[in-house]
C-alpha cells in the first residue's frame, strides 16, 4: 500500500533520491564499488561534495555573492554553538528571537560565550505566532532567528532589516520557497527535514563575516578552517552528502525553488482549507504566520481521537501524531510530498466529519 509520511524529521525524500541513492550502494558510478566503500578524497566524491556546494548556492541564488556553502556534521544543533563560537565577539552579545523550542536551545547553547539577548518570544502564548515589531540593539554582535518552527507549526514570513549579520536556522524551511537569501549572512540546516537523511547539515555563510570574534577556536568548530578545506578537513558523511545532492538535482530538474514553492502553497491552502472548514478540527497557529511545511491542529472533541487514528493509518498516513508540547496532529509536507498524499488526508478528514 502506498504509504503517505508526515513525519517531521527524518522525514519524506523523493522516491527517485532513494532509488539513486540505493543503486549507489550497490556500485557507484560504474566503478564497481560503493559509494559506501570509497575514499572521500577520490575524484569521483570530490565532484559530489563539489557539486553539492555549488548546487546549494545555485538554488539559493548565492553563487558569486561571497558566500561559501559547507556539508559539516553535528546536525542543527552543533550549529547552536557554532554560530556563537564564530560569530560573538569576546565579552560581546547576541541577539535571539525566541519562537520555539530550538530558538531557546539555540539560545541556551550561545548563553556559554557571552550575553545574550532575547528581543521577543511568544512563550506565552505558546509559541503560536511569531512576534513582531521588535526592535534588535545595534550594537549586536548578530542576530539570530528560527524561520520555521518545526514543533509550533508557525513559519516567518518577514525577516528584519538589519546593519548586524542575520543568522537563521532554516533547517525546516530550506529550498522550500522564494526569499532574497543574500539578506541573510549565515543559514544553516541539518539536512534531514527538507534536504537529505540525517547526518550531515549544510551552512551557508558569507565569508566578510568570519575571523572577527578575537576567540581561538578549535579547528572543527571553525568556519574558516572548513572553508579552506572545502568542505573535507575530516571526513565527511559521504552518504549523507550525495543522497543530499541527489535531491538538490531533484529540485532543479523540477524548475528549482519557485516551482516547489508553488507546490507547497497548494498543499498548505488545501490542508488548512480543511482545517477551518471542518468543523471537528481546529488549527494551533495564528493564521497568518502558519507554516507552509508543519501544519498543527487539534480535534475539537479529543474523544474523536480513536476513530480519527484509525481513519488515517488505514489510509496509509504515517507520522502524523503532533509534537507532546503541541499535541494533537502535525502534517509535515515538505517538498517531497505530493499535493496527493494532502489530498489523502484531507478526505480522512472529511470522512471523519460524514461518520460523526
Ligand atoms: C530539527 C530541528 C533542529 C535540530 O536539528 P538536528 O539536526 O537534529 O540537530 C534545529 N532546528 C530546527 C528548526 C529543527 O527543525
């Protein structure tokens, strides 16, 4: 049976990345071995990891522009201590917007190198907007934000103007739609929500902005040590990085990231269409800043629940139970899945409606 997975990460690929990526395994580039097997400093992965970092900064619209894309380990969350290892000066502070539970680690981890400070959260609310009309002190040494916010199911739609660096955790949003990437000065997003398995995380970086902290760091948590050696000063998860690739050429064949993020608006007009049409659902986020990618909703009468869940696993819907901070539903529909598997849902939804 077809299996339509909502899971919010590691989460959906497109069937052809799996289909590469496991023919890879079994030899690689007709070379007869495995892409598992092979040394990452041979010419064929050399050009994978090349062309991973090339193609990244080609989607994003960052090529030429200063920036230099990197496949490093650690995930997301390295990059919570990362960002202010490189970027907060010695007795310096940061700038956070806390919209959710990865800000705050984010801003827990930054909270070891110096002040920081948090210029607006919506904890009160928990979490179900993103706050506006805040003002970042200029004398930051950045600002840091979350531009979806996987957990929540809210997604920014506006990003400041600022004279600091902007840093942005993008690691559930990415390649998802059509922003001006060169306003910001540092993305990064582990690869397993919109990207590619787990393992590996891309950040890209403009490069004017590195060596300025007055900090020794050490080598692996440099940016500017992984930039000179492209991406390799260790090994790198080879595997991770080309099934990440293979999906970045998916995405490009398909017309890049104005064409997906059409497909995402459908997908997110058609499920939350449903949601406040249904009158035995109701959505978690302020509406307008609802998430494209993690929609959040909740049954009105909990007692619902049981048929609900068999309604949808019969369907063939997985990962579809919400975060336990949020409870409820939460349908991931990142760009690998098909405005179809929405519609599966939304019908389960109905026919929830027409039996009760
Ligand atoms: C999943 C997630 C993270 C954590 O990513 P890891 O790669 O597991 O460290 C951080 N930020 C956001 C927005 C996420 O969705």
């Amino acid at each position: 049976m077809k299996k339509h997975n909502y899971s919010a990460g590691p989460c959906i690929l497109p069937q052809e990345v799996f289909e590469k990526s496991a023919q890879a395994i079994l030899n690689f580039n007709d070379s007869g071995l495995s892409i598992l097997e092979i040394s990452h400093r041979s010419k064929d992965f050399v050009a994978v990891m090349d062309e991973a970092r090339a193609l990244a900064l080609e989607l994003l619209g960052l090529q030429g522009k200063g920036f230099h894309a990197l496949f490093l380990h650690g995930g997301a969350s390295l990059e919570f201590l990362m960002v202010p290892y490189n970027l907060m000066k010695v007795n310096g502070k940061a700038a956070y917007l806390d919209t959710g539970t990865w800000a705050n680690s984010a801003i827990k981890e930054a909270k070891h190198f110096g002040e920081t400070v948090v210029v607006a959260s919506s904890k009160a609310e928990n979490y179900n907007h993103i706050p506006t009309g805040y003002t970042v002190p200029s004398d930051a040494d950045y600002f840091h934000c979350t531009s979806n916010n996987t957990i929540f199911g809210t997604q920014m739609k506006e990003f400041p103007n600022l004279e600091i660096p902007m840093v942005c955790d993008m690691s559930s949003d990415i390649f998802s739609r059509s922003l001006d990437f060169s306003k910001f000065d540092l993305i990064y997003a582990g690869a397993q929500k919109n990207m590619g398995p787990a393992g590996t995380t891309l950040v890209v970086v403009k490069e004017e902005i590195l060596g300025k902290s007055g900090r020794t760091i050490p080598n692996m948590l440099d940016y500017v040590q992984h930039i000179e050696k492209e991406s390799m000063y260790n090994t790198p998860a080879v595997f991770p990085v080309y099934a990440s690739l293979l999906t970045l050429q998916w995405l490009k064949n398909l017309g890049g990231i104005a064409a997906i993020e059409k497909v995402n608006e459908a997908k997110a007009n058609l499920l939350y269409t449903e949601i406040d049409r249904n009158p035995l659902f109701k959505g978690t986020a302020v509406a307008e800043f609802r998430s494209n990618m993690n929609a959040t909703f909740l049954l009105n009468d909990e007692a619902l629940a049981p048929t609900f869940d068999k309604l949808w696993k019969d369907a063939g819907i997985s990962g579809l139970p919400g975060h336990r901070s949020v409870g409820g539903y939460r349908a991931s529909m990142y760009n690998a899945m098909p405005l179809e598997s929405v519609q599966v849902l939304v019908n389960v939804m109905k026919e929830l409606e027409a039996r009760s």
